[in-house]
C-alpha cells in the first residue's frame, strides 16, 4: 500500500464516501466516525463479551441501579456495520429497564440506523446479542442463592 492510499483511509470524507456508496446511511456512517458510545465505564457493575461467527468482538459495559440501565457503553473490534449498530444499541437502552432492554430487537435498531448494506445486517445481530448476554449475565449473578439449591 502506497503512503497516500494509507492517508486515504485516515481521511474521513473518503470513508464516508465509500461506506454510503456501499450502502450505509448517513445516520450510519456518523455513528461509524463519532463513536459516541465507544469506550468503557469505570463505574459498570456489568461487563460481558461476545465474539460473532464472523470474528467480531463487541465488549459491553453497563452501570445498573435498581433495574434500570443508567449509562452503557461498548468496545468493538469490528467491522463499520458492527461499530454503528453497537453505538445505535447503547443510545436505545439508556435510561430502559432491564425487560424493555431484553425486548430490544434487531429490526429497532435497524430502523436507527436507516440502512446497512444487505451484506452487514448480521452486525447488527452481534450488538443485540451481545446486550442480551449482558443482561442474562446480570439477572444470574442477582440469584445466586437460587442458583445454589438447584
Ligand atoms: Fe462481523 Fe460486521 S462483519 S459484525
């Protein structure tokens, strides 16, 4: 790869030229380069991990109290679909219950995202997925005791 292809792909107009002509939204590919939701909680009293068929990675962090997702954010090690529907995903649980949250479903957060291509709708399988594990995760560790007599 010459010098300037590798600047080309730090160059986010081009990025963003490229992923609408492949077929992400605009709302998408803002998602993608501002990665609001990017990161770790230091505060997270839930912290769960999926890894995709396709390799992808999603790494989620939830600060909860009394049954309600107060702040949630997420590492990826993805793909742009991924990315996007990871930080659509955490905008669409904070402030929800647990129940609204494990409700969430992938065609909400397609509706977000406006559009992906056909070919990265799966990503945001990984993003639910990995919400839904995080929540399974949470409600077992509150029943322990349960747990222990069965
Ligand atoms: Fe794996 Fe997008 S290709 S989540």
């Amino acid at each position: 790869m010459s010098d300037e292809q590798a600047n080309n792909l730090q160059d986010p107009r081009l990025i963003r030229e490229m992923l609408l002509g492949s077929g992400y939204s605009e709302k998408a590919v803002d998602l993608y380069l501002t990665r609001p939701n990017m990161g770790s909680l230091p505060d997270a009293n839930q912290v769960s991990e999926l890894t995709g068929h396709c390799g992808d990675t999603m790494k989620i962090f939830l600060k909860i109290e009394d049954n309600v997702i107060q702040d949630a954010k997420i590492q990826v090690l993805g793909c742009p679909g991924a990315v996007a529907s990871a930080m659509a995903t955490m905008d669409m649980i904070r402030g929800k219950t647990l129940e609204e949250a494990a409700t969430l479903r992938d065609a909400d957060v397609f509706k977000v995202l406006e559009d992906l291509p056909d070919q990265k709708q799966h990503c945001i399988r990984l993003s639910v997925k990995t919400l839904q594990k995080a929540i399974e995760d949470y409600s077992e560790r509150q029943q322990p005791a349960a747990k222990e007599i069965a």
